[in-house]
C-alpha cells in the first residue's frame, strides 16, 4: 500500500503500463517521468510557500540590520555631503597636502552654504570623530562666514581662528571628504592617522577599545566558566532526582525567565553593596569587621557575580537535555569493572555531557559578550564591557557609525571563536534540547 503523503503515490497507482514505444505512461497519457517531475516541483513549491514567511522573518529582523550595520561601519558622508565644493577639490588634488588659494575659497564657501543650510553641526562632528575638539571650530567658523568672507580666503580663515592652518585638520578633512572610510575600525584597533596619512597608534589617553575587548572575551570567558562549575552539579541533580522532586527544582532554575532582568540586577545590588545583606551578614558572623567591608559591587566583582546568576539557566538547561539521556548503566558496568567513582565520571560519564556543555558554554558566552544592562549597573568603570561603550555611542554620542564598527568587530571575533569550536569540538556535537 502506498504512502497516502507521497506526492508520487497517486501518480505510480494511476500508470497504465507500457505503450508501443515502451514507455511507461499515467491514466491521462502522459509519461510517467513528465508526470514526476511536475509532481516535484510542485511538492517544492509548495515548501517554499510554507518557509517564506520565516525567510522573509529572517532577512528583514536578521539579515537585513546586520548587512545595514556593516554598511553604516564604512560609509558617513556628514563632511562630503555639506562640503561639496572642498570635497571635490580633494578629489582634483590626491597629492597636494598644503591647501592653495582654490582649496580656501572652497572652504569658505562651503563654510557659508553650510551655515544658512544649517548643517555645519553635522559636519563640524563628523570632523571631531577624527580630530576631537573640532566640532566648535566649524560652529563658530560657519557663524562668522554665514555673512560671507572676503578674499584672501587664507587670511580671512586664519583671522577667524589660526587653528584653520594647521595640516593635520586638512588631512582629517581630505580622509572625511569621501563618504567611505577605515577609519572607524582603525579607531576600534586604537588606531588613527597623522597629517601624512599613516597609520599610527593612537594617544594613550584614547587607546581604550581593545583593552576593553580583552576585558569583554575575558570576563566572558570567566563567567562561562563559573556557570559550569555551579551549572553541572545542579544539572546532574536534575537529572538523577525521581520526577517529583526534579520538577520542583527545574521550577527554581526556571524562576529567573519569569522576573525581569532589572529586577534581579537590582537585587544584586542590594545584596552586594557595603552596607548590603552579604557584608551585614559576613560582620554579623565575625568574619571580617564593620570597618573592612567588602567591595563587590561597581567592580569586575560585581559584573562576575550578577552575570553568573543571570547566565545560569542557560548552561543548566543544555546540561540536563543531555543527562537525562544517559544510560546510569554504563558507569555501573565500569563500577563493576573495577574502575573508581572518579575514574568512571571521567571516561564514561563526563565523555556523554560533551554535547550539552558545548551548547551551554557557547549561549553563556555569547549572551555575555552581547550584554550590557547588568555591566552598566552593576560594573562600575572597571566591570563595564564593549557593549557598554556601544550602547553610549548609539545613545550620547550618537556616533552610529562607530558603534557599528564596534559591533562587526564584536560579530567577527564571535564568529571566529564558533568557528574554532567548529575545528576543534564539532558543532554537530552541539545538543540544546
């Protein structure tokens, strides 16, 4: 009997046989393979209709944002779009690092169109993202020239402010004058460029982004850590517990899904503050006196400790999937082997919780690299990460364009860490349920 799901089913069932030219034909007359064929095609259509509202999901919520923000990480025309005349005077003159008498007359012009259109603002800022202290520089320079500079232009710009001569301020403005640029992700490697254009390292007081990288992968790395060390012993609990009193405890580990995630971050600071619950407590206890309190909070301390409880679940729920699968009759047959307590965990049964250790510490490190509500509570300037100073160029700063090269950086080194467990561990060994 035929799969009544077969697509191919009613159409084998219907063949006649052979005609004279031997070949094999339907009810209707026409051959079979014609007949298969447009049978799957349309079985193909029609899977495709069923998946194209989650591929359309994907593209405009996944694909979409992600191809936007690689684009916004290159592209800013503030200078080149309201600077037009100057911008194409740099596009005449590649080699020309003084600015002559065209390249001034260029500048005030554009200052004056700027000033009455009243973007000198967006350009003075796309400026100070290089140079910073330079946005009032184009403020007050476009007030002055919104009445219109006579010539000499030189004079007439130097006269308004003698910082108008100085020539790292024309290579930033030559590197701004193209709408596409590097520069952003040389100042996310804490790099920058000099009046000539080279690449050099960035002052000191403003090579911030990789040490904050490195403290993001670590601390990540750390938390990761500190969830499977609490998260494997309440997994093998769970997993090992009669159904009773295992779903009692899955509804513990399930608890923090269902209160919202300032709330619990709120809490942490309650409890970890010096004047908290845990530095009363520890007082109360003798341990250490009112004057030696503790400092967990507004510190990497603070971000380790609320990041793990909040990461918890994430690592436990993977953990459990996989135990509950295993066979307790493996570790008894090596028990009756001869084999230690230890020696089984470590051959038999640790070997089996590959699978969900991998897929739990993958989730718990990439949420903790990508979060920053509870490192901007409760980290203080030592426990922030790179997503903090994403957060605060997207909202203070309002440099998109930054926050954006920031965030492929970020997206680059994630997908390089996948793709080294990939090598390394398999990502068909992952198990998430």
């Amino acid at each position: 009997m035929s799969n009544p799901l077969d697509p191919h089913a009613a159409i084998v069932l219907e063949a006649t046989g052979l005609d004279d030219g031997g070949t094999l034909r339907t009810a209707d007359g026409q051959p079979l393979a014609k007949a298969l064929a447009r049978s799957s095609r349309r079985a193909r259509r029609r899977a495709l209709f069923l998946v194209l509202p989650l591929l359309l999901f994907v593209l405009l919520t996944f694909v979409l944002p992600i191809g936007q923000m690689l684009q916004r990480s290159v592209t800013n025309d503030g200078f080149s779009a309201n600077m037009p005349q100057l911008s194409a005077w740099f596009r005449a003159n590649p080699g020309v690092i003084q600015p002559d008498d065209a390249a001034w007359a260029a500048l005030a012009a554009d200052l004056q169109t700027s000033a009455k259109d009243r973007t000198i603002g967006v350009v003075g800022t796309r400026v100070n993202y290089d140079m910073p202290g330079t946005r009032s520089l184009f403020t007050s320079a476009g007030r002055k020239a919104k009445g219109g500079l006579e010539p000499p232009y030189r004079d007439a710009m130097l006269a308004i402010d003698q910082k108008w001569g100085d020539p790292q301020l024309w290579s930033v403005m030559r590197q701004a004058s193209s709408a596409y640029t590097a520069n952003f992700y040389l100042a996310a490697m804490d790099r920058t460029r000099d009046a000539e254009g080279n690449i050099v390292k960035a002052p000191v007081e403003q090579r911030i982004y990789l040490q904050l990288f490195m403290r993001t992968f670590w601390l990540s790395f750390i938390i990761t850590c500190t969830t499977f060390l609490l998260g494997f012993p309440i997994a093998h609990l769970l997993a090992t517990l009669p159904m009773r009193k295992s779903n009692l405890l899955m509804i513990l580990v399930l608890l923090p899904f269902w209160t919202s995630l300032l709330v619990r971050t709120t809490a942490w600071m309650v409890l970890l503050q010096q004047q908290g619950v845990v530095n009363d407590v520890l007082v109360w206890l003798g341990i250490i006196r009112d004057d030696q309190r503790l400092q967990m909070i507004f510190n990497q301390t603070g971000t380790i400790i609320a990041m793990t409880h909040i990461l918890l679940p994430f690592m436990i729920l993977p953990l459990y999937s996989v135990m509950r699968t295993i066979n307790p009759s493996y570790v008894r047959a090596a028990r009756s082997l001869g084999a230690t307590s230890w020696t089984a965990f470590r051959r038999i049964y640790f070997p089996q919780t590959l699978p969900g250790l991998g897929a739990g510490a993958l989730l718990v490190f990439i949420l903790a690299v990508g979060y920053y509500i509870t490192p901007a509570l409760v980290g203080g300037s030592s426990g922030q990460l790179i997503s903090n100073l994403i957060a605060m160029h997207m909202t203070q700063t309002l440099n998109w364009s930054m926050a954006a090269a920031l965030a492929a950086m970020l997206l680059g080194g994630v997908l390089i860490l996948y793709w080294v467990y990939d090598r390394l561990v398999g990502i068909d060994n992952l198990k998430l349920g």
